[in-house]
C-alpha cells in the first residue's frame, strides 16, 4: 500500500485550480460572476465554450475510463442552479448547500466516482443569491429551530474558492442569521481568503485528514496531512469552530501505530485552542460492487483493499448493498480512536465512527 502501486505519484498540489478548458452555461452569462468569469478565462487563454446546458457538454476528450475521467478532473463548468428544491443531508445536518458539484481531487475510493459519470467534470454556480436566498426560505420554515446546512456534500469547494467567492460570501450570510448554520468540508489548504470573513461562529470549518500513507496511496491531487493540519491551526486561530472526518479509515500493517500518531500530530499543532468546540467524525472504507468496478477501470493498478470475502454485506440507507469491514474490526477502531481522542482532545465531540 503506497504510492508506487497506485497507478499515480502525488504530484506537486497547487490549491487554485487551473483547468484545461472551461464550458458556460449560456444562462450563466446573464449573472455577474458568469461575465466576470467568462472575461478572467478568455484572458488567461483558456479554451472558453458556450453551451445550452451542464447536461449536455460535449468536447471534453478520452478514449479510455481513465482518461475521460482525468480529462474531466481538469474541466470546469460554470452554470446556474435551477433546482431550488434542497437534498436532505443526514446525519450532519438538515440539508445539503449546492455551490459545486464534484471535486479536483482523484481520490481512488471516492464515491462521487459513481454518482457522477465516467467525466466528473467540477461545476460552479453563478446564482449565489439564489441558492442564498433559498436557504433562508428553509430556515424561516423551521423557525424558531435551528437549521444546519452542508456545503460539500458533493464537492469540495476550496479549490474553485479563488474563482467564486461562493464560501465567503455564503460565511458571511450565515453569520447574519441567527438560526442558521453552515458546515462543509474539505482536503485542501487555500484557506486564507476565509480568515477575516465575519462567521460569528455560526461555520463549523472541517478538514478530511488520514494517515500520510493512506494519501499518498489513493489520494492523488490533494495536499499532504501535515498541510491539511496547519491549514486547520489557521482556521483555529481565526476563531471558527474546527471540526475533522477522519476518513475512510483502513485497516493495513502499521495502522494503529498511525492513526495514533496522526491524532498527536493534530493535538500538537492545535495545543492552543478549546478541546471542547472540536468536533470528530469517522468513517471506515466500504464499498459497493458498482464502485469497485468503477475504480479498477479508472484505477486499473489500484492497491484499494476491495476483497468480498473479507469484509460483511450491509444494506445501506439508500436501499443498496455495501461491503463494510466485520464488526469485530469496526470494534478495534472505535477502541482506538477513542481512547486517542480521549487522551489528547478531552471534551471534543466524537458525532459518529460508522
């Protein structure tokens, strides 16, 4: 299990996001941030396409799984929301917060390499206000409870942050309102231009961390666990409450002895700030069929541990069946993990370990 099994070295991570081409919704240029958009790549000379809908892109190339799904990582559309009508988002929070769709990361297990087609193409919104204006409509309805928003449960928006302003913009307006909140996640590091905005401590900021093998294995494109853990130091120091996925936890040699020596490295770097506003939450590899088979056309030399017969079938929320590990491993994980973050994170908020 390391990086010269996986099909793909850890590349150098640079956390602008600069694509091959860029698709426009021709709707998308009827909104301000289309038009300055639009201007910024023609500019930069990337190859700039109209089109009549994010259903209906054509021209991003790839003979093979692997390369239309690599040529799709490197393509941007911009569009707008038309859907106003919010998914759920159990269990972290009441509704998913659409303002990207897929992620600039090629991380092997990711499931969003299913849910998203053979070219998982990143796709931003223009319509900000929209999408904005939509979320008070939700939290008017549960008023005077309050109602917690996901912004990246089918993206990461960081790294197409320097484009938008999309996460800054939605910080502030959740700062404003007193019965709503705002989470989302994320790998990367481009954190900066979010330190001043004035959250109120109503953002919860969380970062996907693992062991530094598990990233350079099935990782590719994203930051390394020591940056990902500074980038959080920062977000700490600028007052939002922290929170981490530790996920998806694997089980290989050595890793008990990691995992406990990722959690130290956390509590180093964050020695400072209060235990009690942390918040935890892990997640075990599992897999689907369709997944697996997925992976190993993109990923044909992947080291992804994906044996049947090692792991137990389970029906999952959503009606299909996955393949999780047996109840006596998830056990010794949660064994671990909590006695770690017991030990060095007193206080802190374990939501889950599933």
């Amino acid at each position: 299990m390391d990086n010269t099994t996986s099909g793909e070295s850890n590349p150098e991570v640079v956390d602008l996001f600069i694509p091959k081409r860029v698709f426009f919704e021709r709707e998308a240029l009827d909104y301000p941030l289309g038009q300055r958009l639009y201007q910024k790549f023609k500019a930069d000379k990337i190859p700039v396409t109209v089109t009549g809908s994010h259903n209906r892109v054509t021209g991003i190339p790839g003979k093979t799984p692997r390369e239309a799904y690599l040529e799709a990582k490197s393509t941007l559309v911009v569009g707008v929301r038309r859907t106003m009508q919010f998914s759920p988002c159990k269990p972290s929070a009441h509704y998913q917060l659409p303002l990207s769709t897929s992620c600039t990361g090629r991380c092997q297990y990711c499931y969003l390499n299913t849910t998203l087609g053979k070219k998982p193409y990143v796709r931003v919104y223009v319509n900000i206000e929209e999408i904005l204006q939509q979320a008070e409509n939700y939290i008017k309805n549960r008023a005077p409870e309050i109602t917690v928003f996901e912004g990246a449960a089918t993206s990461d928006p960081v790294p197409v942050e320097p484009y938008t302003g999309s996460l800054a913009r939605t910080i502030e307006f959740f700062g404003r309102q007193p019965l709503g909140r705002f989470r989302f996640v994320t790998k990367f590091t481009g954190v900066d231009t979010l330190l001043g905005v004035e959250h109120n401590g109503h953002t919860r900021f969380r970062f996907s961390i693992n062991t530094e093998r598990i990233i350079k294995s099935y990782e590719q494109g994203t930051p390394a666990a020591g940056a990902r853990i500074a980038a959080a130091g920062k977000v700490a120091g600028a007052g939002y409450p922290v929170g981490f996925l530790i996920a998806p936890v694997f089980i290989y040699p050595g890793w008990r002895e990691e995992y406990a020596q990722l959690i130290r490295s956390l509590a180093e770097e964050l020695k400072d700030i209060d235990r009690a506003n942390l918040t935890f939450e892990l997640i075990s590899h599992r897999f689907t069929l369709s997944a697996k088979k997925r992976i190993l056309e993109v990923f044909p030399e992947t080291t992804l541990p994906m044996e049947e017969s090692e792991r137990q079938f389970k029906f999952g929320q959503f009606g299909y069946g996955k393949y999780v590990y047996p109840k006596e491993t998830l056990q010794e994980m949660d064994e671990l993990f909590r006695r770690e973050l017991d030990r060095y994170f007193p206080g802190a908020k374990v939501e889950y370990l599933v």
